[in-house]
C-alpha cells in the first residue's frame, strides 16, 4: 500500500533562465538532480519519496524551451518546455502535421493539457502505482 504524505522533504531548488545554466547545474550536482518541467507527476513523486533528489533544477524560466518553430528541412522543433495545448493550437503543426496536433490534442483532460510539457510526458516514468510500489503489475511484466 502506497502512504502519501503531505510533506516534501528537504531540497534545493535552482530556477534558471538559461538552457546553458540549466546544463551547468546538472552537469555540477549530477545524480543528486531532478529537472522540474510542469511537475505533474514530479510534486508526487517527492511528496511518496519515490525520488527524493538533494537538488531541483525548475525548467520553467527558459524561455527558449518553450519554443515551437519552423526547421531548415521543413520540419518543426518543439521545446521540451512548450506545452501540450500549444502543440494543439500551433497553427504549422494542425496544417503540416496533424497527427501531432491529434496526439497532443487526446492526451489527459484540458487541465492537463494546459500545464503538461512536452518534454515531460517524453520522459515520464510509468503511472502505475504497483510499479512504483515494486509490484509486478502487467506493464513491468506480472500478471497484475
């Protein structure tokens, strides 16, 4: 059984507002870091001590990882910062690629989509909570 509390523990938060700080902050507390983008799954996961990092480097100050723009080849890049309604309102994207606009556009509920980033649904962990826990649930190869 999961036990939440209501406390995060101790840590150190860093709110940079350059990509090249950001990396030199991570490169300087290595794994005692935790990069902080919308931090929907993040304040959870602090709050069970799943992750209990020393260091917390907040994303959310650079503006450049909230861009979404055109690319020499036709493409598009998109920040890891940019969020998933913009991805769903960008108009490029709904014209070029519209099965991107579709995705980010079913993904959670409007509130979610609202604060939700890109780079955080990239490279969140599994939701499952008997995952977490150390349950073998279907996903991490039980039969849960």
């Amino acid at each position: 059984m999961a036990v939440i509390r209501d406390v995060i523990p101790q840590l150190e938060l860093f709110q940079p507002t350059s990509a090249d700080d950001a990396l030199a902050l991570l490169a300087e507390h290595g794994s005692d870091a935790w990069v902080y983008a919308g931090g929907l799954d993040t304040l959870d996961w602090f709050k069970d001590r799943v992750r209990r990092p020393r260091v917390v480097v907040d994303l959310g100050g650079i503006d450049s990882l909230k861009e979404i723009r055109s690319i020499a080849d036709g493409g598009i890049e998109i920040g890891a910062m940019a969020r998933l309604i913009d991805v769903v309102e960008h108009a490029e994207i709904r014209s070029q690629f519209p099965a991107l606009a579709y995705a980010a556009r079913s993904a959670a509920s409007p509130q979610i989509r609202n604060i939700g980033t890109i780079g955080g649904n990239v490279s969140q962990d599994t939701r499952c909570w008997y995952y977490r826990d150390g349950w073998t649930c279907y996903r991490a190869g039980g039969n849960i």
